[in-house]
C-alpha cells in the first residue's frame, strides 16, 4: 500500500479533518488456486484462512469488496462456507460485492464468483463446469503381482466402501454416485438462488458439467458481462477510485526465509510438512490439467 493509500485509509477509519469526501475506495480480494484444507502453502483456499482475510475486507470503509477468481475447484464444503461468510458480511455490512474471473472460475471456483451481486469474465476465461467428480486409482492387480496381501478390519458393512486396493463394487459405485447427486442437487440450487433469472432456460447444458469461454458463459447468464476489475470498477466508481488488495500474511517462515523456501510454502510449520503436501500439490495440479492450465 502506497503512502497516499495509507494516509486516506485512516481518514476513511477515523473520520479525520479532510475526510468528507476522500476518493471512493474497493476491497479487493485475490482467490488463486484449488479449494481444500490441504495442498502446498497457502495458495490453496479454505475457510479457515480466509475468514480473518474476508472479515478484514468487510472492515474498511469501502464502496465494495471485489474478487478476484482464479480456481480450478475443489472442497464443495469450503466452497459453500467461504462463499456464505462473503454473503452474510455483504448484507449485514450492506456492502455490494463484485466478482471478476481471470483464467477460470471452475467448479467449486465458480461457486465461489456466485456469492458476488454481480460477476464479470475475461471473454477467454473458463467458467462452469457446475458438476461433481471424484477420482481414484485401482491397485488390485498390482498388489497381486507383488504378492501383497490386503487385510482390512472394520465395523460397519460399508466403512471399508470405495477401498482402492480391491476390486471395484457397483453396490459402492452406486452409493457414491447417490452422494454426487446430492452435492449436485446443492449446487444447482444455488446457482439457481444467486442468478435467477438471468440464467438460460436451458438447464440441460448449464447444469451438465460443462464449461465454456466467458462470451458463451454471459449468453448462458452465467456471468453479467465481460471485463476486467480495473475498467469495470473505474466505470461505476470514476477514475480516481483507489484498489485496496487484502492480502493473507505470510507465516514466520517465509517472512524470515521466503526467498530461499519451495515456492509457495508460507506457513508457519515448518519443514517437515512439506513431504505430506506434495501429494496435495500434484493432487492440485491435477486439478488445473482437466481444464488445459
């Protein structure tokens, strides 16, 4: 933040001589990666690290809190709990909230565009894909190739359910597919609550799993229009409008050691957890790969 942005924040927070009419200010939020409690660093979004961050926006005395997406997807839950802490603060702080999607807004990342009054795309973008999936691997034979043999001890007829070591159970398969429905049914629901009528008529091609460019997605209703924060802020607040980005503070580590850490590793626990969140990480960038990013 900029010295001048400093000295007009405090004007804004505490009423100081000069401050009756400071130049209208936004909030702007950066929402970058896949959505989850894991992954590597803090690019991964969840609930319980941004909460201090969208409480923080909400705070200042803005004209509105903008986010900036650009999210593959992920959680479902830290989707919806993210989306409906920006909500509450909106009404109760009364304060418009516009979303504006760079390379993707996917999934749970568009999940995330919805809690918006209004959303903006890039016409490249890649928005929708309003869809559950889940992934896994079959290890069967190869366990029985190495000679490896399973032993798995439970209670509870299906607390061993979806095992990747074993052979797969369309008894299974079709209890997951009854849990996938029923995420979906939430999330068309509230795709449905946020964009009403401005939605297209047909559902069949919104609500398949489907994502395109953000020119299709504005003819589907999908998003409001298209342009970029900067522009589209500038047109409705004026051009001396000023940007206040909220960003998350960085851990012990990278505050001491950034610029010698692995990329993205900001928190503050130190080196042994970064074994266990590659595989979040290639979990992760597996998630960017399906839309060719």
């Amino acid at each position: 933040m900029s010295f001048a942005d400093t000295i007009s924040d405090l004007w804004n927070r505490f009423d100081l001589p000069g401050a009756s009419n400071p130049p209208p200010s936004v909030a702007v939020l950066r929402l970058r990666g896949a959505i989850g409690t894991g992954g590597i660093g803090r690019f991964s979004l969840s609930f319980a690290a941004l909460e201090p961050v969208i409480k923080r926006a909400f705070a200042r005395r803005v004209r509105a809190v903008c986010l900036v997406i650009n999210s593959p997807g992920g959680s479902p839950v830290q989707s919806a709990q993210i989306a409906g802490l920006i909500r509450q603060l909106s009404q109760e702080k009364k304060i418009p909230v516009f979303a504006f999607t760079e390379d993707i807004a996917a999934s749970g990342g568009y999940w995330l565009a919805l809690a918006a009054d209004e959303i903006y795309a890039d016409p490249m973008s890649v928005v929708g894909s309003i869809g559950v999936i889940t992934a896994s691997f079959g290890f069967q034979d190869l366990m029985a190739k190495l000679g490896v043999e399973r032993r798995v001890y439970t209670q509870g007829t299906r607390k061993g359910m979806l095992d990747p070591f074993k052979p797969e159970d369309p008894d299974e398969v079709e209890r997951l597919s009854a849990i996938q429905a029923d995420i979906h049914r939430q999330f068309v629901n509230f795709v449905k609550l946020r964009r009403g009528d401005r939605l297209s008529k047909n559902e069949a091609t919104l609500f398949n799993g489907d994502i395109w460019t953000g020119e299709r997605s504005l003819e589907l209703g999908l998003v409001d229009g298209l342009g970029d924060l900067r522009t589209v802020v500038r047109r409705k607040y004026g051009p001396d409008v000023r940007f206040h980005t909220i960003e998350r503070p960085a851990g012990w580590l990278r505050r001491r050691f950034g610029r010698f850490m692995p990329p993205d590793v900001s928190g503050g626990e130190g080196v042994g957890v970064w074994a266990g969140d590659l595989l979040a990480a290639v979990e992760e960038r597996a998630l960017w790969a399906r839309f060719g990013l």
